[in-house]
C-alpha cells in the first residue's frame, strides 16, 4: 500500500511555525517512502476562517517548498480539499451512524454513542495510550453533530481521513488524546484506521508555552527577515527530530533522506530563535558570493543604499559575517556611503589608546602618499607609522577600524581596505582624528 499523509490546517490567521512543523513531518515522511503529501483544509469554522488566513497558509507552504501532491489548486480524485465543500460527503457518513444507531438525539445535537469498553491506540511515537470508555461519568458520549447541522472537528476529520485514504496521520500532541475518539469513530464506520504519530510540543527556551507574540511564531515573517527557506525547513526539523549524528545542517534533499518517525522525540522540543538564525548563517555560507550578492539586493534596496559596480565584492566581504540577510545593510552600509553611525563604545575603546590616536593624521598622509593602492600597501604604511614611534602595528589597527567603520567588528580590515580605497580611507582617518 503506498503511504498517503496530509497536513490538515484550520486557517486561523496564518501558518505558525508548530503548523509548518507538522505539515513538514507529513511532507518529509511521504517524500521519504515515495507516498503522496495532501493538503486539506480544515475551514468549517465559517466565522473565523477568511480567505486571508487561507492564503497564508498556501503561501508559507509554498515558500518552504513543502508542495502537495493532492489539495487546494492541484485537485486530486478525493476532493474537494476545503471541508466547508464537503458537506455532502458528511451527511451520507453521518446516515452510516445513524443506520448503525450509533448517534441519538439530545437538546437539539446529536451525540455519538460510545463503545463502553477499553480503547488502546500504538502511537508510532508516543507509544501505547488507552483510554477506558466503561467509566461513563468521564467520556460522556460526544456531539458530532450540532444543533445547527454543523458537524464537529472529530467526526469530519475522522471522516476525511478516511475517504481521502490516509494510511498516516501525523499531527502536534495536543490531538494526542482525541484520538481513541476518533478510532471509536472509525470503528463504528466500519473504516480501517491509519496509523498514527503525535509529535512533541514546542515550548521556548525557558520551557513555557510558545505563543503567537514570541518571535519566529509566524512563518510570514521568515521571507522579509531574510532567512532563507531551506534554512527554515532545516531549523524546524530539529524541533522534535534527532538526526542521529553530531551534524545538524541539512540540505532538504539529505532531510528527506534521513528523516524517520523513529527518530522523533518523545520530549517536548524548545524553540530558540538565536539557533535558527545560526543555522540561517551555516546555509548562507554555503551559497555562492553570486547567489548571496542576488539573495541580499532586495534588503540593501530597501535599506536606500546606492547600489555600485563594486557591489558583488562588497557583499562579499560579510558574507561569512551576518546571520540573516536582513543584517545585511547595518554591515555593509559604511562600504556603500560615507554616511554611517559610529558605535559609542568601540570609539571610547579606539580613542583609549592615546599614544595610537596621535599617530592617525600621520597614517592618514602616509596613506596619501601611496601610489599604488592595496591592503598590503596600506598595512605597510601602518607598519611604519607605528614603528617610528615604538608603537606596535597592532595598536593601531582596532582605531583604523573604527575610523574606517564606526565599529569594533566586520569584515577583514584587508577587505575594507581594498574595498574603500585610498582617498576614502586616508579622509576617514581624518575626520576620526579630528573628531
Ligand atoms: N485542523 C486540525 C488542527 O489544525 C487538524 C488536526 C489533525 O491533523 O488531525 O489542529
């Protein structure tokens, strides 16, 4: 039998990161086996799904590069994939309990007549959970049907689970103890249950519950943040799966290999933003200086800085540097104008050193006097200075930096060197010594 899962969002507003996660897991473990990834949406909830909310659900999606093989524009032979166009297909699944007088009536909604007997489900990672229905007074039988003729979550994901022939559902542990309900359901439907995997909560690092405020809880804002997607994927796939070596970046060819619900924790997983962004800076590392100049223009656009022929070789030099592409501006906006900021304390930290701070309008009109231009050259010069009043290079190299920069850290000061070249350099160097 080859192996169907399926995300089944409710459109709430927009995809959060524990959403993505699940339908990541889904997606991986169909790519992994050969099977299909369906998407269904789960909009009965007329009041507060909108066609905003849907959308960013199929954009996030989208933009992760988690496609699907049956759903929303793709069709598929078990549409439709919106629940709120299925009412037909509920109706004849609700006549089957009603043939089987499995559902009564009670205050107007119709309630599902539970098995009084034991309920054990195999979860596939959390292992054997039962529930015991003979104790009435706390699984009262439940509403699937209320008294306006909407259906409940639990009969019609049970229902389209098994029309759309799922074989595994893989889904967050809060449904963790829904689902004896839904095996219940499907037995009374005569259906032939999937197999099941709850996969552990997400909390933050302090352990409390991830909210929709903490930062990094909306995939939305991954895009604009300047993380790239196959960074995210990679970041979300450690929440709650082990690859099992000490390695921990993937491409999402490798994480589709590698990736098995044997290997999901049974622990809660921890969110920490800090760690995606590292991860964020190992795949940016891995991009060619091309692909990161290309990657990294629509931020520098938007920051207003000019964009020059030199610009390929000025990205360049902070390409091993910034962890997002949305820090590329602040670190490179002093190789692309003369107007930056200068950082308070690495200044206070130059102009420290009084001894090198009287040797920088020197530095500056050896530097003028340099007829052919490079790092080396320039070092030279700053050798030279240095020695000629028993100072050390070194001692002048951090308040160059901050001369050239505004900041205590960035790129090789080689690179800036070059990158600046001689009258930028030699008129910094001024303007800081007469500052
Ligand atoms: N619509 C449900 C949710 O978003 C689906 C749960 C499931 O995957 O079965 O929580």
């Amino acid at each position: 039998m080859s192996i169907r899962t399926r995300f089944a969002p409710s459109p709430t507003g927009y995809l959060h990161v524990g959403g993505a996660r699940t339908a990541l897991f889904s997606w991986l473990f169909a790519r992994n086996h050969g099977g299909a990834f369906i998407l269904r949406v789960e909009d009965t909830d007329e009041a507060r799904n909108t066609e905003e909310a849907r959308q960013a659900i199929f954009d996030g999606m989208s933009w992760l590069g988690l496609d699907w093989d049956e759903g929303p524009d793709k069709g598929g032979n078990f549409g439709p994939y919106f629940q709120s166009e299925r009412r037909d297909i509920y109706d004849k699944w609700f006549e089957k309990l009603a043939a089987a007088d499995r559902v009564y009536q009670d205050a107007g909604a119709w309630r599902f007549r539970f098995e009084r007997k034991p309920v054990t489900m195999n979860d596939l990672v959390c292992g054997e959970v039962t529930i015991d229905y003979r104790d009435e007074s706390n699984t009262p039988d439940m509403v699937v049907k209320r008294s306006d003729g909407s259906y409940v979550f639990h009969f019609v994901n049970v229902v389209d689970d098994l029309e759309m022939e799922i074989t595994h559902v893989i889904r967050g542990e809060d449904h963790l103890m829904n689902t004896p309900k839904h095996l219940q359901l499907i037995e009374a439907l005569s259906g032939t249950a999937p197999q099941y995997a709850h996969i552990p909560l997400i909390l933050n690092p302090d352990g409390s519950k991830m909210s929709k405020r903490d930062a990094g809880a909306a995939v939305g804002d991954y895009p604009r943040q300047g993380f790239l997607p196959g960074a995210v994927v990679n970041f979300i796939s450690l929440l709650g799966w082990n690859p099992k070596t000490d390695e921990e970046i993937f491409t999402m060819d490798e994480l589709v290999g590698r990736f098995s619900l044997e290997n999901v924790n049974r622990a809660p997983a921890r969110f920490d933003f800090e760690k995606c962004k590292w991860v964020n800076q190992q795949h940016l590392m891995k991009l060619g200086i091309e692909d990161f100049a290309v990657a990294a223009k629509p931020f520098v656009q938007d920051a207003n800085l000019p964009i020059s022929e030199n610009y390929t070789a000025v990205i360049a030099a902070v390409k091993e540097k910034v962890r997002t592409l949305g820090e590329v501006p602040a670190a490179v906006d002093f190789l692309m104008q003369d107007e930056f900021s200068y950082d308070d304390e690495a200044v206070a930290k130059a102009r420290g050193n009084a001894a090198a701070n009287g040797l920088l309008v020197e530095l500056a009109c050896g530097f003028d006097a340099i007829t052919d231009w490079s790092a080396d050259a320039a070092k030279a010069v700053l050798s030279e200075v240095a020695k000629a009043a028993g100072a050390k290079p070194g001692q002048l190299m951090f308040p160059l930096r901050v001369a050239l920069s505004g900041r205590g850290h960035g790129p090789d000061l080689s690179d800036i060197l070059n990158l600046l070249g001689k009258d930028r350099c030699a008129r910094r160097v001024r303007r800081f010594a007469g500052m």
